[in-house]
C-alpha cells in the first residue's frame, strides 16, 4: 500500500467535501454571502458579487478537479485559497473593527482565532501533501 498516495488522495477529498460545503452553504444564501462581502474594508465598493462569483467558482474547481482525479491541480489551488483565506483572516482579525463572516455550520461557531488556526494547519496538510505527491 502506498501510504503516500493514500494521505495525498485522502487530503484532496477533504478539501473537495469542505469547498464543496463551503460554496453550497454560500449559494444557499448568496445575498447574504454578498452583503457580507461589502462590509469587506478589502473589496472595492461594488465588487463583492464579482468576488462572491469568483471565490465560489475556485471552490468548485476543486472539487471538480478531485472528482477528474487532478489532484496535483486539487492540491495547488487548495493550498493559494486557504492561504489567502488565512491572509485575508488575519488583515481583518488585526486592522480592521468589523470581520464579516458568511461561513455556515461549525465554520460559523469559530472564533476567529480559531479559525485562522484551522485554516493554516489545513493550508500545511495541503502543502505536505503536494511536496509528498512529487
């Protein structure tokens, strides 16, 4: 058994179950999601549905590249979007007075640290994945 293969693949199917989660919990309530990202002091005035649209596409490319068995591809975007996820949370958690969250289920119930942590121990897995799958 290749132990290597198996946490690659394993960590690419995690990472298609939680984008696929994620962008579903978002579509659900789209205005919501996009009312969010207006409060966002990182978003140009009226960009937040271009940027909704965008973040929920890459979501679903992930998981649409695990589903093609493009787990290289899976792992490389994986790893920009939690680390520009944990980026864009930590600029907020320490210079801005207002985080808007449009995250859904026990995303939600995170504090932010929490979920900062959450977010770069995912962005390790992935990267220890990728280096692993070379």
């Amino acid at each position: 058994m290749n132990y290597r293969r198996k946490y690659m693949e394993g960590v690419c199917y995690l990472m298609a179950v939680l984008f696929f989660y994620a962008a579903f919990s978002k579509m659900v309530e789209l205005d919501v999601f996009f009312k969010q990202l207006g409060k966002s002091p990182l978003i140009p005035f009226n960009m937040q549905e271009n940027a909704g649209v965008g973040v929920l596409v890459v979501e679903f490319l992930v998981v649409y590249f695990v589903y093609k068995r493009k787990f290289q591809l899976a792992l490389i975007i994986s790893f920009f979007l939690m680390a520009f996820f944990s980026l864009y949370i930590g600029y907020l958690m320490y210079f801005s007075y207002y985080i808007p969250c449009s995250c859904g289920g026990i995303l939600g119930t995170m504090s932010w640290s929490v979920h900062l942590i959450f977010n770069i121990i995912l962005t390790v897995v992935i990267a220890i994945a990728y280096i692993i799958s070379e």
